[in-house]
C-alpha cells in the first residue's frame, strides 16, 4: 500500500498518460495475421462457457455454443 504522503500530485494541466494500443486485427483474422488474437470472446465460441454473453449451461448440461 502507497503512503498517501510518498506519491505527488500531478502537475497542473498535465494528463494523464494513456498506453499504446494497436488497434486489434478484425475477426476472424487471417492467417497470416502477426496477432491473431482478439479482447472479445465470441459468443459462438466452440469453448466451454468462453463467453459471458451467454448464460452458464443447466447442471448436467455441457454449455457448447453448437447446441442451438
């Protein structure tokens, strides 16, 4: 935990940082895309439960998104 006395305040008109994102490859990517990766998981993912868009599976239930 940082003492509130060890951390200065900001100078006047500054702002505040921001990180370097590069902007995300569209989806599906190519193949041949340097980042094939994505932030979203897509609801029709063939994970278990990948997506928090979709409701967990029913108990005995194996929450495949094919199942439709």
């Amino acid at each position: 935990m940082t003492n509130r006395n060890m951390v200065k305040d900001a100078a006047p008109g500054a702002q505040a940082t921001q990180p370097n994102t590069p902007p995300l490859p569209p989806m599906p990517a190519p193949e041949d895309s340097a980042t094939p990766t994505t932030r979203e998981e897509p609801t029709d993912s063939p994970h278990l439960n990948a997506s928090l868009k979709r409701d967990a599976p029913p108990p005995g239930g194996q929450g495949l998104s094919t199942k439709r």
